[in-house]
C-alpha cells in the first residue's frame, strides 16, 4: 500500500475513534487489471495500491464522507448497499483528479449504478 494511503487511513480511524475494515470482496486492495485500466486500485497500472474498500463500524456516513474530505482523500465513493455493512471507496489520487461518487445498485437490473456528488 502506497504510504499516504496508510497515513490517511490511519488517521480516519483516529478521528472516527472506530474500527475500520477492509471491504471482504475480492480485490478489496489490490486488483491485477492490465495497463490499461485507470482505476486506482490497479497494481498493474499504478504499480502499487492507491485505493482501498473499506467498511467503518459506524452508522454516520456524513461523518465518515466529511472526515474523509477533510483528511485529503484524492477520491471517495460511498455504498450504501454493500454486506455486511455500508461502504466506502477511498484512493490518493492526483488532488488535480479529485472525484467524489454514490454507487447504488439498480433493483432492476442488479448492476451498480454512479452518482456523482
């Protein structure tokens, strides 16, 4: 993991005073993608982990949306459908490509669906 990711993470659970964990679904961390994908959880592409799922053992999503802003996350993306619990997707991306997302699952056809705030 590249090291302001652990910095910025670290901090997150300090300020959250809460555990955080790491998403369980594959590629959580890491993902072997080719070159050719931008995301930043890509080793392939980033040669190193930019991004990380997580699932913070709280309920206050605005907290959580707010601390992470505050903290510099490059990129936050929020997931209320996720199990065992809410979600959310934070990188150190460039700050000159900051992104902030919703992702929800569409009923009908199961697939993720992006909002972006």
């Amino acid at each position: 993991m590249h090291p302001e990711l652990l910095e910025k993470l670290d901090e997150l659970r300090e300020r959250l005073d809460r555990p955080i964990s790491i998403s369980p679904a594959e590629g959580a961390i890491g993902r072997h993608m080719g070159a050719g994908s931008g995301s930043y959880h890509n080793v392939d592409r980033h040669k190193g982990v930019l991004a990380v799922d997580i699932m913070p053992a709280t309920d206050d999503v605005k907290k959580c949306f707010r601390l992470a802003k505050a903290i510099g996350f490059g990129g936050i993306g929020i997931y209320p459908h996720w199990k065992p619990r809410w979600g959310m997707h934070v990188d150190v991306r460039p700050k000159a490509r900051k992104a902030r997302w919703f992702g929800v699952r569409n009923c009908a056809t199961g697939k993720q669906e992006y909002f972006y705030l």
